[in-house]
C-alpha cells in the first residue's frame, strides 16, 4: 500500500492557473499531475547538484511575488526526494517544484517542436520526390 503526506507548496499564481488547467485537461487530480512533475524533474535537480559541486546553490531568487499556498497529496517517496533535494541544494521545496514544471514544460515544448519540424521535412521529402523536385 503506497502511503502519502499532505504537503504545502507557496507557488504563483500562473503556476497554479497552469496546474488546474492541465489536470483538467489530461484528466488527473493535481496532486497526480505534480507527482509526476517531481518525478521527472528528479534528473533535472541532479543535474543543478552536480554542476553546483554537491554544494547548495547560493544565487536562487529567493521571493516570488504573487504566490498562493497550494496543498497536494503526494506520495512519501516522492516528497523525501524532493525534501532530499531541497536540503542538498538550500531551496526550498516550492522553487524546486516551479523549477520541475517549467523544466518538463519546456523539453516537451521543445520536443514539439522537433516533431513538427520532422513531420513537414517529411512533407516536403514526398512532395519532392512526387514532383521530382531537385534543389
């Protein structure tokens, strides 16, 4: 049985508005959708301790303006890690949540944006090779 803890995050506003807009969208509760940002942002945060030096970083902006307390429920293991984390590099767990979501928001973009750009390559390879095309 997987046992979980209610927990707090001060997140902004257009973080949260972001949140219940794509739980609603992919049809999952926000606590799930947050686990699963943590989750993949578990590369991410190593990433920010090994380039630091296994040392905490000393140049996170450390006010949000326009920041609401938000509570979730997620799962133990994913809230130590991220506690673990939060302690590793001196941040706190909210700015490490943000910097998760906003980090898998713009690899997908990112991977969009390859996809696309292959699907029109691909386009323009058939239309080349159907019309007999040369450069």
């Amino acid at each position: 049985m997987i046992k979980h803890k209610k927990v707090t995050y001060t997140l902004e506003k257009g973080i949260i508005d972001f949140i219940e807009s794509k739980s609603d969208s992919l049809g999952i509760s926000k606590s799930k959708l947050i686990s699963l940002y943590i989750q993949s942002g578990y590369d991410f945060m190593v990433d920010e301790y090994y380039d630091n030096g296994c040392k905490p970083l000393v140049d996170v902006r450390k006010k949000r303006n326009n920041t609401i307390p938000k509570t979730f429920t997620l799962p133990i293991d994913v809230e130590s890690t991220l506690s673990w984390f939060s302690e590793k590099l001196g941040v706190k767990k909210s700015h490490l949540v943000m910097g998760c979501i906003v980090d898998f928001e713009r690899e997908f973009q990112r991977k969009e944006r390859e996809k696309t750009s292959q699907i029109i390559d691909d386009l323009v390879k058939i239309v080349d090779e159907s019309y007999n095309i040369t450069d």
